[in-house]
C-alpha cells in the first residue's frame, strides 16, 4: 500500500512538470522537498516509466512472503484467543507460526506491524451510540441555561466527588531545583477516604461544598435542602444535575416535586461534563489532590475546605462557548 502511495506521488510530480509548474510550485503543492521534485523528475528524464518505481535495495531478500503478511494481519485484526482481551507481538507470533508457516518472531511481527501501522496491542475507549434521541437538544438547553440565566434566578451546578484518598508520602518530597524538577515518593500511607457534594453558582463561580458519608438519595436531598433554606424564598432555583443514581432516585424527583420553585436540566448521558461543576473538580484534582500530601482525614477535609474559601474570595464564573457564542462575558 505504502509503495502504490509513492507511485502515485511520483506521477503527479511528472504530470505537474508536463504542465509547465516550477519545482518549487510543484514541492508546495504536494507538501514535498524540492530536491525530492528534482529527484524524481531526473529519474522520469533517463528513465521513462520505469525510472519511477523503486530501485533494487542492497541486502537480502525477504524471508517472509505477502503470505505471511496476510497471516499476520488477518491475526492481529480478529479476536484474540480466550481468556486475553488484546493482541501482544508475541502472541501474534504463535498464532501465524500455528497456522503452517515458518516460525516468525515478535520483533518480525512488530516491524511488520509498525510498517502497516497496525496497533492491535493499543486500546482506545469509543461510544457506539447514545440511546437519547434528544441528546443535543438537552445538551442545548444545559447550555442555554449557563449563556442565558433566567433573570433573578439562581442557576446551580451539582454533583458529588466520592473516594478522595486522604494519603501521605512515606518520606518527604524534593522542591525544584535549576535543571531538576520536582520530586515525590511513590510509597505512601493510606488514611482512608472523604467523599463530598458541592454546588456551584454559575452566575458567580462560587462554591459550596458539604462532606459526606453516604452517596445516596437521603444525603443528596438533605443537601438540597440546606441550599433551600439558604436561599431567598423569592427566587428561583435552576439546577443542572448528571444522571447519577442519587440524582434520579424516586425519592429525589419526589423531593424535588415538592419544591417547585427547583427547576432541573438533566444533562444527557454521557455527557456529565456539561455540568459545570465538573470544571471546579478538575481545577481542585490538579492543584490539591492529584500530588497533595493529606495526614489524615481531617487534613485532607481541612485543605479542601481552605481551598474552597481561597476559591471563593476571587471566584468568577466560568467562560465557555456554544456554536461559537460565548456563554459568559467578562
């Protein structure tokens, strides 16, 4: 495949060159060197035809034919044998030489592999589908509710972060030096997990965040419950929430129907990163969690809360953009 695509690069150097282009117009217009324009217009002139194909190359011949070849990409792209989950070169291997032919090793089939830039050995995470027909109109309307906020409403974000490891390095780590970056042991002490549910007020980016026990209906709406009494019963509330099981529990739509003034954007599924509280755990994962040194749980409790004030004293609210509208403005 990869020497067809030389050919047809080399005939439409010469073809460019009948016309009258230039080298250098030529080389712009293919992506090409111009010494490789030069190349293989000299090797058309001496040549003809068939100074365009591949020049016999020193070395031995190869030792493994188009069949084996074939063999090994039939291989690479089926299902690997019971019990694995994916290809390695080795197992490759075996399952072209099981197959009557020559023995052939990993390193062959890497190099074979590589060529044909065939990745069975690699995975990447992909949705097939999505089982909401209406998944961009609600993810519309979640967007619509951030760039154009009901007026005197309050537009929350919500969600829970569960299982924060509260851990604390075996030995100290080492600052940043000139020419050395900064280092962190591996080994660590667990002191065991804090879970919590926080609110973001869209409209101001501040944040309000109560540490939890359980991940349940109960807690969600007591939680809920406490932003309802602490906010003016004059105003609206507009929510938008993911569709986690404490969220689309019975007893949370009934609690829910209760309050009226409560209004809920359910993002689709799928799609939680559209709950823009999601924005505020990144940022705390990156700057807390991610490398934090935590000696207990009350350490751990105690900086995320010092994180959340210091986040609140400056806090704005987040800049996204829509079908190229902004959904903030400064």
């Amino acid at each position: 495949m990869k020497s067809e695509v030389r050919e047809v690069l080399r005939a439409q150097i010469v073809l460019a060159a009948a016309d009258g282009q230039t080298n250098g117009a030529i080389a712009r217009e293919l992506g090409v060197s111009v010494n490789t324009v030069r190349k293989w217009r000299s090797r058309f002139a001496f040549g003809g035809l068939e100074g365009l194909r591949d020049a016999r190359r020193p070395g031995r011949p190869r030792v493994y034919g188009p069949h084996v070849r074939v063999a090994i990409v039939a291989t690479a792209t089926s299902m690997p044998p019971y019990p694995e989950a994916t290809w390695s070169h080795r197992s490759i291997a075996e399952g072209v030489a099981g197959s009557c032919f020559a023995p052939i090793s990993a390193s062959q089939v890497g190099r074979i592999l590589a060529n044909l830039d065939l990745k069975p050995h690699k995975v990447r995470g992909w949705l097939t589908r999505r089982a909401t027909p209406d998944f961009w109109a609600r993810a519309a309307a979640v967007c619509a509710l951030y760039r154009d906020p009901p007026e005197a409403a309050v537009v929350l974000s919500i969600d829970e972060k569960t299982a924060i490891a509260a851990r604390s390095r075996r030995y100290p780590g080492r600052p940043a030096a000139p020419a050395q970056v900064v280092r962190q042991e591996f080994e660590y002490r667990r002191h065991g997990t804090v879970s919590l549910v926080a609110a973001l007020d869209v409209t101001s980016g501040e944040v309000l965040f109560e540490v939890i026990t359980r991940n349940d209906a109960v807690t969600f709406t007591a939680f809920l419950e406490q932003l309802d009494r602490a906010i003016a019963p004059d105003r609206e509330i507009h929510v938008v929430l993911d569709n986690g099981s404490s969220h689309t529990a019975k007893h949370t739509r009934a609690w829910l129907a209760e309050h009226p003034r409560w209004h809920v954007r359910w993002t689709p599924p799928h799609a939680s990163w559209l709950n823009q509280i999601e924005l505020f755990f990144s940022a705390l994962a990156r700057r807390v969690l991610r490398h934090g040194d935590f000696a207990s749980r009350d350490d751990l409790i105690d900086k995320l809360q010092s994180y959340v004030i210091r986040h609140n004293t400056t806090a704005k609210p987040y800049r996204w953009t829509y079908e190229g509208i902004p959904l903030k403005t400064a």
